[in-house]
C-alpha cells in the first residue's frame, strides 16, 4: 500500500527520541551525550502527552533523587511505563541504597536502577540503551510483520488492542483441533478474523470454510441444515443432504450469532465438538467429522449460561480459546487506518477520485459513537465516496449531517464541563452528566454502565489493582468488583 498510515508509519521509519529526566544540568548533559552515542536524539521534558503515539519515546531515562526514591519520579516511571515506555532509572550511590528502595523503582515500572556516580557509569548506561533499543526495534519490527500479515488478510489495526489481537490469533490459528469463540459489538470484525483464523491454520485453510448465521435460520431447518438428512427422513426430504458440518470436513465450520441456537442443537452441536462425530437425521450410525468450530457472538454468552438459554458445557468447550474485539470507541488509533483501507477497498464507487483523508474526517468520526463499529466507518467512507464531487480529500463536508450535529454537540459539552469532568467533589454537574449520556445515545442504562466502568477504574487505580481494598473503598464485596472488572473488562491485578 503506497499510502501512510501516519500513526505508525512514522515511528516505523525512524526510532523516536530518548527522553532525558534529570534537572542537574552538568549530569544531564552527560547522559544525552550517551544517548546521542547511541545514535539516538535526547528529548528533554517535559513528558510529551501521549496522546499520539508519534509522541512516545523509543526509551526514557529518569533520574531518581535521594536516598529514598522521590514520588515525583516514581510517579513518572509509572505513567511512561502504562504506556509501554521502556525506562531506565538511575541514581546518585544507588548501588549503596537499600534494596526497597530499588524495588520501589523496579515495582513503578523501571527496567533496571543504575549508579549514576559509580566509575563505569557512562559505559554501563550506553550498553543498557543499546540494548533496550535494539530490543524495541526487534518489537517494531514484529509488530510491523504481524500487521502486514493482516493486513494482507483484509484485517487493518495500528492500536495496541489490535496488535494483540493479532499475536492472540497467530497463536490460536496453529492450534487446528481447538475451538474458538470470538465475541465483540456488532461490526467489530468477528467474522473477517474467523475467516483470517482458516487462513492462517496450515492445517485447515486448503479445506472449506463454510459459514452459518444461526441467528437467520429457522429452527426447524436448522437441524437438517447443520447435521444433514437421509432422503425420507420427514416429509419433504427427497434427497441425502450432508449438511454444513461435514462439508466443513478438512476445514472451518462458523457459526456466527452462536448465541441464538435453540437448546435441542446446543445439545447435538455439543456431542459434535467432543466426539468429532456427527449423526445425520434419519440415519442410526454416527460418521467422524473433523472440523474446527470458529463461533461468534456479540451477545454476552455468560449471561445466557446464568439464564440457563445458553449450554454451560457448550460455552466452556468453544471458549477454551477466545478472542475479544473491543468495540472502535476503545480503540481511536484504528480509524485512521480504517479509513484508508476502506478508500482503497470502495475506490471504484466513486466517480472522481480521492485518494486521501483530512485529519478533520478522522477526527469527526473518533468523536462519535460509532455503534456499528468497523461497519459504520465503512459506510460513511463509502457514501463520501459517492457524494464526492471534487477531487479533494475526504473532508467533514462529505460526512452526514448528524454527525456534524454529534460533534457539535459533543464540544459545546467539552466547553461547558469543568476539565476534571466534575463540578465538585461530590456531585457531577449538568453539563458532564450530559456529555456521558451524549456519549451514551441518551441511553440511561449504557450511560449508567459508563459512569459505573469509571467509578470502579478510579478505585481500581487508586487501590492500585487490589480488589479487596477496591471494594472497601467502594462499600461492597471483593466479589461485586470481580464481577464489575469482568463486566467492563477493565485490566485487574490480583490482590
Ligand atoms: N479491522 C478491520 N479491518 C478491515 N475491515 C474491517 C475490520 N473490522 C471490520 N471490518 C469490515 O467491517 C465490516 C463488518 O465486519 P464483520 O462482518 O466481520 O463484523 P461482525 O463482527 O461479524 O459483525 P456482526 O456482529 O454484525 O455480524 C466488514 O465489511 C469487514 O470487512
Ligand atoms: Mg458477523
């Protein structure tokens, strides 16, 4: 693809600066001469915002003072570490510093603690950066591999949760004999990765795959549908049919909506996936089947097994490997991307062309919803296409009017709420409370999770990741909170 990304394209070409922590001007003048040793530039702080990934640093070297390790510091190795910045700490006599004092560093996020007044300091440091450089750009360089073998897949993401997704997948897809279920909103891509799943298992992809959608069929015909028939088997059948299982032999079989298969099927899909065998209707004798099983949902499964709608034993077996895809709104840096993949995809319907993208058309998307995910981005790009009639890039003018009105909407909000996003300690004011339910569609319901999933990410940081003192400070049981992360699938520590 000739085009750029911008997001990572940029820190893929060239390795971003170190940066360079320490008010003592003497000593940090020393240690960007060994940054720059290494072939790298310093950035002094002030810590960048990270609010691009452009801005991250390749490493950052902070000075720790004192005896005892200052918060401030701490505080700030914590804060580049969260956003996967490798940082090497360093100290005046920190090798003679009690050993709590270095965990401390190391515990904050430091890869190592070095004596910035032992004799072979300079020495000892250039080799550590070397060495976290070369381990970053062997990560770049993976990361850029993965996302290329993706995005020959049709697959496109530049965000952290992607990327992972992508390792889970390369994982997952070797493992040819295990079943998987793969959950997220609607329009979030289930069905491109289980495609992407058959494409990457050696084992499978030179056999079918072969795709059910058990949310549309009717349930009568779902049986002979999925296990097949004898001719005679009831009233209209004049034909064998092998059915969709074993015609996925060799292959992939998935069933997407999994969640709206009725009970009775459940029951038989059930036998299939530990036996590997398949009865067809009116037949007496099993026959072995090897499919894998692929199953999608954006339904939450568990709680059809709570309600008793969904089989616990059928659950567990398709979730022994799982894959989630979060919903865009909790992964901005993949519009971008999205939205020059789906350009290039939908190219042909327009009837001038434009080949690029203005930041505004980004950023006006990354400020709406998006309910229908990867889908709705694809059909906004694609009916900008349409109504194009110059050949600029696409621009907000070529989005619909109701996300003018979201936007809009959404910054007189921003302009009216406090920066903090509360009035007071105490009481949320109109104007936030209205950013959260315009955020949320006017949804009471989604509003009140949103506000919920914020309540107890702020307790959760604040007890930093143990749940018993999380649900302290929140007044209920260490089990609510257990229940509430995996409800809001928020990252929780073990106490
Ligand atoms: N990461 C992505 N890269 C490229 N295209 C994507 C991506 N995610 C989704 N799409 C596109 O968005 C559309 C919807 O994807 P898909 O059908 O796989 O979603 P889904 O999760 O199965 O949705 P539903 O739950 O509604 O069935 C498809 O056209 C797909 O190609
Ligand atoms: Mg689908």
């Amino acid at each position: 693809m000739e085009h750029s990304h911008g997001v990572d394209a940029e820190s893929r070409s060239h390795p971003a600066g170190i940066l360079v922590s320490d008010e003592d001007r003497q000593r940090a003048q020393q240690i960007r001469s060994v940054v720059r040793e290494c072939g790298v530039h310093p950035i002094d702080s002030p810590v960048p915002a990270f609010d691009d990934a452009r801005d991250r640093p390749s490493a950052a070297l902070v000075f720790l003072s004192g005896e005892a390790p200052d918060a401030t510091s701490l505080g700030l190795i914590q804060r580049l570490a969260r956003e996967h910045v490798p940082v090497l700490a360093y100290g005046e006599n920190a090798d003679c510093w009690s050993l709590g004092a270095r965990c401390r560093a190391l515990l904050a996020g430091a890869c190592a603690v070095l004596d910035s007044s032992a004799p072979g300091f300079a020495g000892e440091l250039g080799a550590k950066v070397a060495h976290v450089l070369a381990i970053e750009a062997e990560h770049r360089r993976q990361k850029e591999h993965v996302r290329t073998t993706f995005e020959r897949l049709g697959i496109v993401g530049v965000s952290q949760a992607m990327i992972g997704i992508f390792h889970q997948t390369l994982r997952i897809s070797a493992l040819s004999d295990l079943h998987t279920l793969i959950t997220g909103e609607t329009g979030t891509g289930k069905q491109l990765l289980a495609e992407a799943i058959h494409g990457l298992d050696a084992k499978r992809r030179d056999g079918p795959f072969v795709a059910l959608n058990c949310g549309a069929i009717s349930a009568g015909l779902a049986e002979s549908e999925l296990f097949g028939h004898r001719r005679g088997a009831f009233t209209g059948a004049d034909r064998d049919r092998r059915g969709l299982i074993r015609a996925a032999e060799g292959g992939v079989l998935f069933l997407d909506e999994v969640g709206e298969l009725d009970l009775a099927l459940q029951t038989k899909l059930l036998r299939v996936l530990q036996e590997g065998r398949v009865l067809t209707v009116g037949d007496d004798r099993e026959v072995p089947v090897s499919v894998r099983v692929v199953a999608a949902t954006n339904r939450p499964l568990e709680d059809m097994v709570r309600e008793r709608t969904f089989r616990a034993d059928l659950f567990h077996r398709l979730n022994v490997l799982s894959i989630h895809i979060p919903p865009l709104r909790e992964r901005l840096d993949d519009i971008e991307a999205l939205v020059w993949h789906f350009l290039q995809k939908n190219a042909a319907l327009g009837s001038r062309r434009a080949a690029l993208v203005s930041p505004e058309f980004v950023a006006a998307l990354a400020e709406h919803e998006l309910p229908g995910n990867a889908r709705q981005v694809e059909n906004l790009v694609r009916r900008a296409i349409v109504h194009k009639d110059d050949e600029g890039p696409l621009a907000l003018a070529d989005l619909p009017p109701e996300i003018w009105a979201r936007v809009s909407e959404r910054s007189a909000a921003d302009q009216a709420a406090p920066p903090g996003g509360l009035s007071d300690a105490a009481t949320p004011d109109a104007a936030y409370l209205s950013r959260v339910l315009v955020m949320n569609d006017w949804n009471l319901s989604r509003a009140l999770a949103s506000c919920e999933r914020s309540l107890v990410e702020t307790a959760l940081r604040a007890a930093s990741g143990n749940q018993s003192q999380t649900a302290r400070l929140l007044g209920i049981t260490p089990r609510s909170v257990y229940n509430k992360i995996r409800k809001h699938r928020l990252a929780a520590s073990e106490p």
